[in-house]
C-alpha cells in the first residue's frame, strides 16, 4: 500500500513528536524540552553550519527517504545537523563506510528502522559527506 508523500511526511511530523518511550507528546514540558533541544543542536552546529547545509543539500538531492519535494527544501536540517555533530564528536578522520553507518543512525532514530531502510542505502551519500567533510577540519586535522 502506498501512502504517498503526504502520507509519509504526516507519518514524519507524527514521529517526531514522539518522545524517546515513543508516546505522543501532550505536555508543555515536553514541547520546552524539545524546543531547547533544538535551541542547543543550533548553537553547537553554529560553527559548521555551511557545512550542515551542504549536507542538507546533498540529503535533498539524494532524498533517501523519498520525502524532498520542491516546497519543502529544509525537510533533512535536523538530520544534517545530528550528522555534522556526530561527526564532530567523533574527534577523528572516519572512514566512508564509518560515515555511511552513523548516517543510518540518525535517519533510523529520527525515521525508524522501516523509513530508513537499508544502511547501504546511504553509501553514496556518506562518501559526499566524508568529500565535504575533509576540507571543513581544522588543519593537520587528516592524520
């Protein structure tokens, strides 16, 4: 059964407002605990965001999960940001390969296992980022 665009970005805006126990949120503690979360995820991108916007940019054009139409370019921002600071936090070089699995990751913790699909799904799109990601360390920084 296909659901459609519509359908799937319905299913998205339901996800994420789910919390991590997966129930609906209702609260307005819950809404101030996402809102800074969103507030902090800005601030630490901050320093990267050209970089996040590449890899907003080349997440639309590959559009993984089939959810980019022309209307709705930021549709992949908060998942470009978790991967610039997932690659970040890494504090070293990763591979294509490590870079493919840590993209899976977050498309699975914001999407789900079945959106998300396949981890090798996301090959191409991890050695554009590992590209993009080279010249945005900070030299010496390829060990």
């Amino acid at each position: 059964m296909s659901v459609g665009v519509d359908g799937v970005k319905r299913w998205i805006r339901r996800r994420r407002n789910q919390d991590a126990a997966g129930a609906v949120a209702n609260s307005d503690a819950w809404e101030a605990r996402v809102r800074s979360e969103h507030v902090a995820r800005k601030a630490r991108v901050g320093p990267y965001r050209d970089l996040a916007d590449e890899i907003l940019a080349l997440l639309s054009r590959h559009d993984p999960i089939g959810i980019n139409v022309e209307d709705n370019t930021d549709e992949y921002d908060p998942e470009a940001e978790t991967i610039v600071l997932r690659l970040v936090d890494a504090g070293t070089i990763l591979s294509a390969d490590e870079i493919k699995v840590l993209v899976h990751e977050e498309f699975v913790r914001w999407f789900g296992d079945g959106i998300a699909g396949p981890v090798e799904r996301y090959r191409r799109i991890a050695q554009e980022i590992r590209e993009l990601w080279r010249p945005a360390l900070p030299a010496g920084g390829d060990g």
